[in-house]
C-alpha cells in the first residue's frame, strides 16, 4: 500500500495521445499516437475532462457570484 499515485497511463490534454507505461521495458509505450508536432501536456493526475464543464466558468466567475441576484 502506498500513498504515492504512479500512474500507468498518461494521456495528453492537447492532441489525446495515449501512452501506457511498460513494467517490463521500463518505458512508455504508445498507445494512441496523437500529433507528433504536440509538446504534449501529460494528464497524469486524472484531472482532465474531456469536456468543457459549466464549473469550470463558476470558478472564473468568482467575485461575480457575489453579486448575482
Ligand atoms: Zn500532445
């Protein structure tokens, strides 16, 4: 047991590249090729959401909502 996340699998926020870590050859393999061009953003804490969700614009918003009626 271990409190330390190590994820097996990253995907890229920017272009959806998908790659799986290999145990064996100690390496990430490629499971989605994505764009070869992308600096890719690894989404390694599963945070991303594919979609773009209304939280999102609240949690812009902020003082905002203060003064809504
Ligand atoms: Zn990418």
């Amino acid at each position: 047991m271990s409190a330390l996340r190590t994820p097996n699998e990253r995907v890229c926020e920017n272009c959806g590249r998908i790659e799986r870590w290999d145990d064996d050859r100690e390496s990430w393999r490629v499971e989605e090729a994505g764009d070869t061009f992308c600096i890719h953003e690894w989404d390694i804490n599963g945070d991303f959401l594919p979609f773009d969700d209304e939280a999102d614009h609240t949690a812009d918003a902020g003082d905002a909502a203060d003064r809504r009626d």
